[in-house]
C-alpha cells in the first residue's frame, strides 16, 4: 500500500511507483484445517458477536454493513463482514472441511495449538478452529487495477501456545504464480501483520510486525523503520506449497517478537492481505479500522494521512483485533 497513495474508484491505475511503495505496506496471514480425530468449528466457543453491521458470515450468509470504517473507503472498498462459503469437500489436494466462520467484523480468534506443528505448507497437523475468510465480499478493501471484483480469497486459521503464533492459509488464487525472487510482495502472496505492542501510536515498534510469504515460499519483513526488506525474518518461519485450488501457506511467529509469551484472553493486534498478480495489480485487505489520535507519528508512518493512504503496512492503528482462546 503505497505511502500517500489516493485511492479513488477511478484509481485503478497508480502510477508505478506508488505499487512499489504500495507492496511494501502490506503482509498476510492464515489458518487451519480438520484432521481425523480433531473436533472442527462445533468444539469450539465462539466469541460473542460484533456490531450488528458487518456480520453474517457464521450463519454461511453474505454479511453487509462496513468492515473496518477505514480511510480507504473511497477505494473499490467492498464493506461487510461476512460472505462465507462452505468450503466442503477436503481430502487430497481438496479443499479444507472447515466452514469458514466470522467472529465479528475486523475481529478474529486463535485457539490454543491441540498438537504439534510442522512448518512445512502442509496443514494436516491443523485443528478447525473457526477458519477466517478473507474475501472480495469481506474485505475491507478490495482493489484491482483490472477494474474488476479480485477473484482471489484465503481461507485462514489462527492457533497458539507458549512459544508461538502459528497461522496457515489456504489461498484459492486459479493462477498462482509470478516469479520476483527477490520481492515476494510483487507476487501471488499473503501478508500478515501482527501488533504485540499495547498503547500502540501508529508507528511499528520491535514487537509489531508485518510478514510476506508468497506462493513459493519466499518470506519478507518489512517493518519499517527498524526492518526493511528483510529476507530472513528473525523470529519467523514460513512454507508455502501448491494445492488444487492455488496455494496453502504455514508459518509461526515467535512468540518473543511479539512480546510474548502470552495467555488466553490476551488480545493481539492482526491484519491480512492477499495479493493477485504481478506487482499487486489485485489486493485485498481483511481489516482497515478507525482510530484515535496518532500521537507521534514519524519516517514512513502514514496515520492520518487521509485519502485512503492510511493502510496497515504504515500504520499499525488501522489493524483488527486477534484474541487468544
Ligand atoms: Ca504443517
Ligand atoms: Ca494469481
């Protein structure tokens, strides 16, 4: 999301330089699957939920109202807080059996890790704890430069423990692919980013962060001022492998980068974005909240920028909440 950038629904061609600055702002995110002996969604507590806009998407029907209320509302933003589908079928190469739910506009919720994970792209070792859609109907902001409604959607599930945040995408992109070795935000990928900080001022500090994995696995921090285009993450791991409906991603998160380790009923700060395409020509973004005051607000921090140039890749106030079961 560049930095300064004016979305407008006539904006669907920023001039280049703004995408360059635009891919550098966001990162992603994921979740889960079923496994035999693992309850799925019916095991688990929901949270209460939201506001009455914006909901919809536990029931398995299109939810509508605003999403996050953020300043990119100009945008080809398509507000609500639902649209969930059954995603049904699963088995090998199949989609995951999780229905994905929704617990609240711009809210989401990680469980407690029932059984070891491997960070390899495979989500068998996943619990269905109350998958995440992240859609073109759900979205706080949806943007294409094809002048079209983003085909992409992730389903993704969020999990925990003393020594980590884990989260696995299941991202159902018909053409995953886009070959920048050295810039994973310039193709198919998911950002995630991740606030640990409590009284946060718009500004990344050491424990907030915003992570890049692609459809191959390439991996990227950047977290400016203090991480820029870092290629290996300190404190985070990622895989990524094809499935049948595009690509599935599993990575965790040192619980010590984010000021952990935590216990439940701690809220986190968490957002998502998937990008289509080469060069982010097609994005989505899962939360684009309101908020208070910046506060101190310096170097490539955009809060209270307006015009639709506030986004989470610079500023970490505009995040939805993650809390931990
Ligand atoms: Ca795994
Ligand atoms: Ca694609």
């Amino acid at each position: 999301m560049a930095i300064g950038q004016v979305w407008t629904v006539s904006c669907y061609a920023p001039q280049m330089s703004s995408l360059r600055a635009l891919a550098r702002l966001p990162a992603v995110l994921a979740l889960g699957l079923c496994t035999s002996g693992l309850a799925c969604t019916n095991d688990y507590d929901l949270l209460a939920p939201g506001p009455a806009t914006g909901s919809g998407a536990a029931d398995g029907q299109g939810g509508s109202g605003a999403h996050g209320g953020g300043t990119a509302a100009s945008s080809s933003v398509a507000a609500g807080g639902g649209g969930a589908s059954t995603t049904g079928g699963g088995g090998e190469g199949g989609r995951s059996p999780c229905a994905p739910t929704r617990v609240g506009p711009a809210r989401a919720a990680a469980h407690a890790s029932r059984q070891p994970k491997s960070i390899d792209g495979n989500l068998d070792d996943w619990g269905c704890s109350e998958p995440l859609l992240l859609d073109a109907a759900s979205a706080a902001v949806a943007y294409s430069a094809k002048d079209r409604t983003p085909v992409v959607s992730v389903h993704a599930r969020l999990e925990w423990d003393d020594g980590y945040l884990y989260f696995a995408a299941e991202v159902i992109d018909p053409t995953p692919g886009d070959g920048n070795d050295s810039a994973p935000y310039m193709n198919d990928s998911v950002e995630l980013y991740l606030r640990g900080s409590t009284g946060a001022d718009a500004n990344y500090s050491p424990i907030d962060h915003h992570f890049i994995v692609d459809h191959a696995g390439r991996k990227m921090e950047d977290s400016p001022p203090l991480v820029e285009l870092e290629t290996d993450p300190a404190g985070f791991e990622a895989a990524a492998l094809p499935w049948a409906e595009g690509y599935r991603i599993e990575a965790r998160v040192d619980a010590a980068v984010l000021g952990g380790p935590w216990q439940a009923g701690r809220t986190l700060g968490f957002d998502l974005l998937v990008s289509d395409g080469e060069a982010q020509v097609e994005y989505l973004i899962w939360a684009l909240g309101g908020h208070g005051p910046c506060g101190e607000c310096s170097g490539q921090c955009c809060c209270n920028q307006g015009g639709g140039a506030e986004l989470p890749s610079c500023n970490t106030l505009v995040f939805g909440d993650l809390d931990l079961l």
